[in-house]
C-alpha cells in the first residue's frame, strides 16, 4: 500500500506571493490533517479536513486554509505568504480519525525570502 | 500556549543505556497519549501510546509511564540503539475535541 505522498518537496516563495500544497493520502483514509513545524514550536496543528469537510481548525490565520477532493486528496494553500511562514508542513491521514492510526507524509519544505 | 511542554531540546546517550524522554501537559481533559519518531527528511511515525485509564504501556524496549496527578509523561528506551537517535514528539489528545496537540520534540542521540 503507498503511503502519503506529498508535493513539492521543497519550495522556495517571495514575500506576498501564495503557494498551494498538496497531499495524497493512503488509499481508503478519509482524513487528511496538516501541521506547520518549526524549530522549537514543534508540530503545530493547522486543521483537518474529513469527507470534504473541515472537522478541526488550529489557531492559525486566515491566510492559511485548505480542501479536500472527493478523492480525499488535499490540498493547503497560504496567501499573502510571510518570512515567518518557512517551515516544513506535514500531512497525515488515517482512516476515521486523528491519534495512532494517523500516517505521515515527508513533508513540503517551504522557504520564504 | 503550549498544552503540551517537551523541556530538553535534546539528549544524548550512550549506546546500552536507558534513555529518558519526558513531557509535561497543561490540559486535564487529554486523554490519550502518543510518542511519535523523526528521522530526518522523514514524517514522523507512530511509536507507543498510552489511555489516561493506564499508567504505564509496554512494546518491546519502548516503555510509556502517565502520571496524571503530575500531569507528566516519559518514555524509556532500553536498551538504546543508535537507529534509536531521532526527534521524539510526545502528543495528546481529548475525547471531546479530536484534535492532536504535539510538543516541541527531543532530539535524542544515541552513541556507540
């Protein structure tokens, strides 16, 4: 079974400009989580996104948000993007729910300058 | 704020030994705990977890304690191993909200 793939694997952004990440989950998962990490603030959870619908929101704002596909493929995008926004996002999915079933992607490593 | 505390940025051990990983927690409605590995270029994978019904949860060399009074968790790892050197992430979650929160993650080096 493949596992969750994500793309870009690496990206490098301008101030102001707006990216789209991607992430397809392992086959037959329905839910597809993101999370920004960054040295020293950890995994910080941005929200999750179950049968097409956005289940759990983190406190980020409202430049970053996300979709999912009836293929529960999923994407993130970040508008208006900010030196502070560099950092690896992962995503996981799993079957129902979040916790020890969840499955990790490698992530997309976003630079901004 | 940070629900979820991992104090020691990293650890580092020699090969054998038992290695120590703690984590501190703010919220008592977390219920369920989880550790996570990271290798580098790698997402993190699911190591051991433990219910806030137990106190200690077993799986091979890896060994979870809860101590809910101190609101504190700790893996162990004997004997450690060099593949043992990762990012260790401590999680929690509450029933009511589905929402994992992580720490800020170990970074353990184990050496020959």
């Amino acid at each position: 079974k493949a596992g969750v793939t994500q793309t870009p694997r690496y990206l490098i952004k301008t101030r102001g400009q707006q990216v789209t990440l991607s992430c397809s989950p392992i086959s037959g998962h329905r839910s597809v989580s993101w999370y920004q990490q960054t040295p020293g603030q950890g995994l910080q959870f941005l929200f999750e996104y179950f049968s097409e619908t956005q289940r759990n929101k983190g406190n980020f704002p409202g430049r970053f948000s996300g979709r999912q596909f009836s293929n529960s493929r999923s994407e993130m995008n970040v508008s208006t993007l900010e030196l502070g926004d560099s950092a690896l996002y992962l995503c996981a999915s799993s079957l129902v729910r979040q916790g020890s079933e969840q499955y990790f992607g490698p992530g997309t490593r976003l630079t901004v300058t | 704020d940070q629900q979820v505390k991992q104090n020691s940025p990293s650890l580092s051990v020699q090969e054998g030994r038992i290695s120590i990983l703690n984590c501190d927690y703010t919220n008592s409605m977390f219920d369920y705990f989880l550790w996570y590995k990271k290798y580098p270029a790698e997402g993190p994978t699911f190591l051991i977890s433990i219910s806030s019904i137990k106190d200690k949860n077993e799986d091979g060399r890896f060994t979870v304690f809860l101590n809910k009074s101190a609101k504190h968790l700790s893996l162990h790892i004997v004997p450690s191993q060099p593949g043992d050197s990762a990012v260790y992430f401590c999680a929690a979650e509450s029933y009511n909200t589905d929402k994992l929160i992580f720490g800020t993650g170990t970074r353990l080096q184990v050496f020959p």
